[in-house]
C-alpha cells in the first residue's frame, strides 16, 4: 500500500495498481474500467439497440438473400446442363437486371439444346434413310454380279455390266445429294448473298428442266424484280421444284413469277396428280415417297425437295405445297427481297 492511497500488488511479472475508491485498474500500463465504474443502464441501451437492428437488418436482407440463392441455384443448373425453371424477377434493381439476363440465358441455353435434340434425330432419321436407300443399288450390283459368273452370253454379260454401272451411278449421284442436303441442313454452307440476275437464271433452270422433259411444255409468267440471294443455291433449288413438277405433270408446268415490298414469291403450277393435303408437309422429308407415282423408278433420289426447303430456311424463306388451279400440285418458293 503506498502513500497516496493505492495498492500495488505483482504476480508473475504482471504489475495491478488499484485505486482506493476502486474506479480504475492499472494492468502491465493498460487502463481497464472497473466494474464499479460501468454505467450499465447505458451499456444496456447499446446491446439492446444492436440486437434490434441486427434483427431489423436480417429480416431486411432475407428476401435479397432468398433472391441470391435462387440465382445461385440457376447458374448451378446450368453449369451442370440440367433444365431449370425461370427465374422470379421481383423488381428493377441490380438483382433483377440479373435475374431477367439468366432467363434471358437460360432460354438461350434450351433453345440450342432443343436445337441440338433435333439435329440429331435429323441425324439419325437421315443415317437410317440413307442405309435403305443403299439397299436397293447394292442388291442390283450384287445380282449382277453373281449372274455375270454363271452367263456365258456376250450381250446378257453386257447388259448385267450396264445394270451394275447404272447402279453405281445412282449411288454416287445418292452420296452427292446426301452431303449436299446435310451441307446446306445444318449450316456446312453458307450462302454467297449478292443481287442476282433472276431472269437469266429462270431461263437457264427451264432450258435445263425442258431437255430431260420434253413432252411437258414449260411456261414463265411475271416480272422479274431486284433481289438477292445465293446464285447457286436458288438456281438449285428452283431446278428441284420445277424438275419435280415436270416429272409428274401431264402436259403443262407453269412458273409464276411475283413480288410485294418484301419479298419475291416463285410459283411452280403443274397439272399432274397433286399431294393430298394431308400429305404436303411429309414432301419436304428426306427420301419421303408418298405413292406408287413417286418411287424412285420415276427418277430423282428422295432429297430435291428437302434440299428446297434448307435453301429456303438459309435465306429466311420458305417452301409450301397446295392445290394449283391447274389440277395438279402448287409449290411456292418465298423469300426476303433483301437479304441485309
């Protein structure tokens, strides 16, 4: 105890000084309240006021937080390429402008899978198509070539040759075709967009449509507005559709030729036997035969018409089958005027 009232005490290298009226503690020169001096009504108010706000804020951030998980949760999904479901927007802050961009995602990211799914069913209906559709020139060639051994016949030998070459032949001109329409399908190609001289090539398509069907007259109607396309993939397209009609029609095949501020529409009339209505969209299948009249004996490989309608998607277009006034079938080839 020293002079002036205090007591001083040391334990272990630790020096206490405690003042007589027990206000203030002295440890190792760090000043400490002593319990004595708390003012505990005010230190109360503190940790009262705390609490409340702390509850104030926690019930104020719930819904954010709530909001937060849910987009946690998306992005998850996504991550791990499992379908979710669209995200609450509940408002127009920050969060929101986030949560409208992931459904904005996550339509995008189901559109291309959905997109994916039917690529490859295409894919797949194609590849099956296909292999039938080699059935029959291979059997030939294989019967031909069986034969060939056992015939000692010089012209029976050479028509069995021919047979076999004819085969061949329809099997490249079938491998041509399916690498084209897969090509053109699903993207391998794209378009060449320029303007285009439309009645140079309507005339160059009937010039060549005319010399493989010359008993069928093949006749233009309209004017031949600007517009742009791909060349060489119109030029294409419009020989399927008008070799199409020529292949069926009895004496007459008629293209209409028309046009509004958008687009340009190419109208092929013939007067055969028509495609049953509930029918016209299965023409636009791979290798789809709807009758007896439409099998392969008649000519082509099953894809004109497919090929018709890829070119058309590629430039924003379409194709559609109906009734022509001519009594026959109607297909019409529409696209944009501008391909910009």
């Amino acid at each position: 105890e020293g002079e002036d009232g205090m007591l001083v005490d040391g334990f272990e290298g630790f020096v206490a000084v405690l003042l007589q009226d027990g206000r203030t503690l002295l440890r190792n020169d760090v000043i400490f309240i002593s319990v004595a001096a708390v003012n505990w009504p005010f230190w109360i108010f503190v940790v009262i006021t705390m609490g409340v706000t702390f509850l104030v804020l926690r019930w104020a951030l719930l819904p954010i937080g709530r909001r937060l998980d849910s987009i946690a949760n998306a992005t998850d999904r996504i991550a791990s390429q499992k379908p979710i479901e669209r995200v609450r927007v509940r408002g127009h802050d920050s969060i929101g402008r986030i949560e409208r961009r992931l459904n904005g995602l996550n339509d995008a990211v189901q559109e291309a899978v959905a997109g994916l799914h039917d690529s490859i069913g295409t894919q797949r209906d194609l590849l099956h198509a296909v292999a039938h559709e080699f059935r029959g020139p291979i059997g030939r060639i294989r019967f031909a070539h069986d034969m060939l051994g056992d015939v000692e016949n010089e012209q029976v030998r050479q028509d069995l040759s021919a047979r076999i070459d004819q085969a061949v032949d329809e099997l490249e001109e079938l491998m041509t075709e399916v690498l084209g329409y897969s090509r053109i399908r699903h993207g391998g190609y794209r378009p060449d967009i320029a303007p285009i001289d439309l009645e140079s090539l309507v005339s160059r398509t009937m010039e060549k449509v005319r010399q493989e069907h010359p008993a069928v007259s093949f006749e233009v109607s309209g004017d031949y507005p600007e517009v742009e396309a791909d060349a060489r993939m119109l030029e294409r397209a419009l020989i399927n559709v008008v070799r199409n009609a020529g292949r069926f029609a009895e004496r007459r095949v008629l293209l209409e030729i028309s046009s509004d501020d958008q687009s340009v529409s190419l109208a092929v009339h013939d007067d055969g036997p028509g495609v049953a209505p509930g029918k016209r969209d299965r023409v636009f299948e791979p290798f789809t035969r709807l009758d007896a009249s439409r099998a392969r004996e008649t000519g082509g490989s099953g894809l004109g018409l497919a090929i018709v309608q890829a070119i058309a998607l590629q430039h924003g277009g379409e194709v559609t089958c109906a009734d022509s006034p001519e009594g026959g079938a109607l297909f019409v080839l529409r696209w944009p005027l501008s391909q910009a």
